[in-house]
C-alpha cells in the first residue's frame, strides 16, 4: 500500500532527525541533564501525537460471486440504481489523526517502567468498493464507491517499557502492552431511515501494541519521541445485508502512532 509505506518512511525520517538534532545540542553539555530524573519511583507528563489510521480487510471467500440486486440492499442513489451487482473488491483508505493523552510513568526498577497512558485519539478511516454493475444493460462497468468513518477513541494503554543504558542525555527504550479503546464516533447501535447505507462499526475494541523511542534529558524536562503500532484483535464490523458487509470476512482496526512526550 503506497500510502503506508509513505507514512512509515516520513515517520523514520522525523524520528532520525530528531534523534540527531537533540543528541547534538545536548552533547555539547557536559554534565548530563536530570541525572536523578529516572531514580523517581514515579512521574507524571503529557503526549502529543499523529496517526495513521486504517483497516485490515479480509474478504469472505468467493465473495466475488455473490449477486445483489437493489431491493434494499444498495444505495438508492443514480450511482448504484441497477438491477443486479457483484462486489469486485474492497481496499482500505488509511487517514492521518491526532492524539493527546496524559503520562503515567511507575519505575520497577533501573531497566522496566510500567506506563499508563489515556488518550484521545482522532481519526477517519474509508472503505473503498469496486462493484460490477449491469444498470439493465448487457454490458456491465464497476463503479467506485467509498464509505467514510470517523471514530473519536478514548484509549486505556498499559505498557511495560524497557529501557537501555544511558547515554549522556539520551536514553533508548522499547515498549510493548496493550490498551481497551472506546470509540465515541461509532454508529453501530444508530438507526438510520435515510436510504443511504452506512458502515457500523462496534464501539469497544482491544489491540496488542509494541514500539521504540528515544527519550531526551534537557535542562528543564524530559523529552521523547515514540513510534508505535497497534493491531486490533476483534472483529468491529456490524453486519447487515448490504453489499458493504457481507463480502467480508474480518474487519479489524490497525494504528501507527508517532508520539512526543514531555515529562
């Protein structure tokens, strides 16, 4: 998917860049900056974050040979008024988004952390529909038809972190947990009379994370910056009989995240 590899190449460019940046300016201080900062059993910050969005699909098998006809289950729009139609494929559309959280950090000693983390994370994710359409006629062409979900997540990440040597003013650390997400944007127990068919998605899911970061120690605060990705384990489609949903299989949600943290 071009876009992921985009965004995974964008994300490993700022981090290198701010790695070399701040590891620079912080080298040129020769006593290191909060020397005492990790021996505290516990502190507090705040995150700022983008994301990527998006789904992964798997379609039921031999979806492609399913026929649907327009009695209540396509759109009633001029695109898709036709007499039958066959779902042809289904790809996701990642989006970008934002996250802000609160910092929850426990030492457990001179290596592990366990950190708490709830946020608000903002997004939009779409499903795109290729469907082979006759319209009457003999000879058939495929529309394109995209579905747009926005979703607000209240998030509950718990994570054990694992932390190298420090050096100087730089410290690396890799993390993995998992976290229960709450989506306030979803629709899934919404009724809708309008002849528009809509995706519903289930409000609750949980998703296994990992990530590594670079935490900074400046004069004044602790600075980090972290690349995560997190996979979710339920299946969120809510199915009903339309072309939308019955050709697939699994719908699960899947995050990258770079995040900066201040502490």
């Amino acid at each position: 998917m071009p876009e992921l590899k985009n965004f995974r190449h964008s994300l490993l460019i700022i981090t290198i860049l701010a790695f070399t940046g701040l590891n620079t300016a912080f080298a040129q201080t020769r006593v290191p900056n909060l020397n005492n900062f990790d021996q505290a059993p516990y502190h507090f910050g705040f995150q700022l974050g983008i994301n990527q969005m998006f789904f992964t699909v798997k379609t039921a098998q031999n979806f492609q040979h399913a026929t649907y006809t327009n009695n209540n289950l396509l759109d009633q729009v001029p695109d898709l008024n036709c007499d039958t139609a066959h779902l042809y494929s289904v790809l996701a559309n990642p989006t970008y988004g934002f996250v802000i959280g609160i910092v929850s950090n426990l030492r457990l000693g001179e290596y592990f952390d366990l950190r708490f983390t709830p946020s608000l994370t903002f997004g939009e994710r779409g499903l795109t529909y290729n469907i082979v359409n006759w319209e009457g006629a003999e000879t058939p062409r495929v529309d394109e038809i995209t579905k747009n979900i926005q979703s607000t997540f209240v998030d509950f990440p718990l994570w054990f972190r694992f932390k190298g040597k420090r050096i100087h003013n730089v410290r690396p650390y890799v993390l993995a947990g998992g976290k229960y997400a709450l989506d306030l944007a979803s629709n899934a127990k919404k009724k809708d009379n309008s002849t528009v068919a809509h995706i519903f998605l289930d409000k609750h899911d949980l998703y296994g994370e990992i990530g590594v970061g670079f935490d900074f120690y400046t004069a004044f605060f602790k600075f980090g910056t972290e690349l995560r990705m997190s996979y979710g384990l339920f299946d969120i489609l809510k199915r009903d009989k339309t072309i939308y949903t019955t050709g697939i299989e699994r719908l699960n949600s899947k995050i990258f995240q770079l995040a900066f943290t201040f502490e």
